[in-house]
C-alpha cells in the first residue's frame, strides 16, 4: 500500500473524477509516474480546505491541487514542465489563471444554476451522498454556490454575457494551441492536464452547456483533447 493516498470526488462518463481540480492532480499523478492510492470520497469537506482533492502522506493532509502538486515535485523530484523556458513558464501560469479563475466558473454555473443540470448534478456530483441527507444538503449547496459565483462576479452578468465570456476564453485557448500537439509544443506539458481537465467537464459529460459547441467549433482543441485522454488515460474511454 503507498504511503501517499489522494482523494478525489466521484467520476462518471468516463472520467475518474468529475471535478476538474481533482482530475487535474490525477493527470499529474499519472504523467510523473508517482506511485499512490487512488481513493474516491462523497464528501469533499474531509480535506484541509474543505475542498478536494487533498492528499495524505507521511501523516499530514494537504489541500489545494496546486499546492498539492508543487508539493509532490519537490518531494518526488519530478517536473512534467522541466523542459519549459522561462517564456513558457509564464504563459502556464496565465493560461491557468483563465482555466481556473475565469472559464472554470462559466462551467459553474451550467452545473449548478442551469435547472436542466440540477438534476443531473444531484445523481453525480453529489450522488454518492445518502439520499435524505443528500434532499437537505442539495438545496443549501446549490444557495451557497449561488452565492459563491455572484461574489466571484460572472454569477452576475446575464446567461448571454457569460456564454460570450466562455467563448472569449474558449478561443483564445485555441489560438495559444494552434497547430501544435501540445500547448508548449511536442511534449506535453501541467499546461495540457491543467486545460483538459476543465474541457474536459465540459465537453465528455452529460451537463447541457453552451461550452461544448464553443468547443467542437475549434477542431484542434477537440482533437487535443483526444490526444490528452489517448495519452493519459487510454482505458478511460
């Protein structure tokens, strides 16, 4: 049994994980070859943040896929970015900025605000919760992340401004791909797991979303995200 164990949420669809943090740490696990269990929690609230993914090793528990992931390279000495020039370096922290802070909020809100999506929402994200306690959570999680995307301020434009925020963030990825095989060119690269793992949330699973036109309308990046799954996690499919 490995000493280091990583929790993550439940998967579906073909994915191991239906969370993008928690797919993101997965990938990098598989892409630098660590050795660790892999364990899939209902409940996200038995990490350090309150959040998944976290890990647990040598008797403490971290919280936060990037911190978790700076973490492991340095413990495991291990680097998919190792080939990276400076240049690139700080384009793979912008790119992750728009993943994570902006686009991963459009995403949001389609699961938990669009009304076709709660139901689908309830029998996934949150389906692994006991049924009675699962009616009473479900509402006030629903409220609470209501209110987080209002905080954030995408939750406060109209649908029609966040679909045109999507589509601005959806091309511009597309754009920085271009041709290449990769983001950073032909070796992938924490930039290629980081972006799949919300494209892929959108486009390879059941929530209804504007998001997966926007994305189907690119064919490198619905190319790429084959690529990335054939790489990564052949057996997924």
């Amino acid at each position: 049994m490995s000493e280091l164990k990583a929790y993550h949420l439940p998967g579906a669809w073909g994915l191991v994980t239906v969370s993008p943090f928690c797919l993101k740490l997965d990938a990098f696990l598989r892409m630098a070859g660590i050795a660790h269990e892999s364990i899939t929690t209902p409940n996200p609230f038995g990490g350090p943040k309150k959040k998944a993914p976290w890990i647990e090793y040598k008797g403490s528990k971290l919280g936060d896929s990037t911190l978790i992931i700076d973490f492991l390279k340095k413990e495991f000495e291990v680097d998919p970015d190792a080939h990276l020039n400076a240049h690139q370096r700080g384009t793979a922290v912008a790119i992750q900025r728009l993943i994570e802070e902006n686009l991963y909020w459009a995403m949001v809100y389609d699961r938990w605000v669009r009304n076709a999506n709660w139901p689908i929402l309830k029998n996934t994200v949150l389906g692994s919760i006991p049924g009675p306690v699962r009616t009473v959570l479900a509402p006030l999680a629903r409220r609470d992340v209501k209110k987080q995307l209002a905080g954030h301020g995408l939750g406060l434009h109209s649908p029609e401004d966040i679909e045109a925020i999507a589509a601005k963030d959806i091309s511009a990825l597309a754009e920085l791909l271009g041709e290449q095989t990769w983001f950073f060119g032909d070796r992938i690269s924490m930039t290629d797991a980081t972006v799949y793992s919300l494209l892929a949330n959108i486009a390879l699973v059941e929530f209804a979303s504007p998001m997966k036109a926007m994305i189907q309308s690119h064919a490198n990046l619905a190319g790429w995200i084959e690529r990335f799954r054939d790489e990564i996690y052949p057996t997924s499919a």
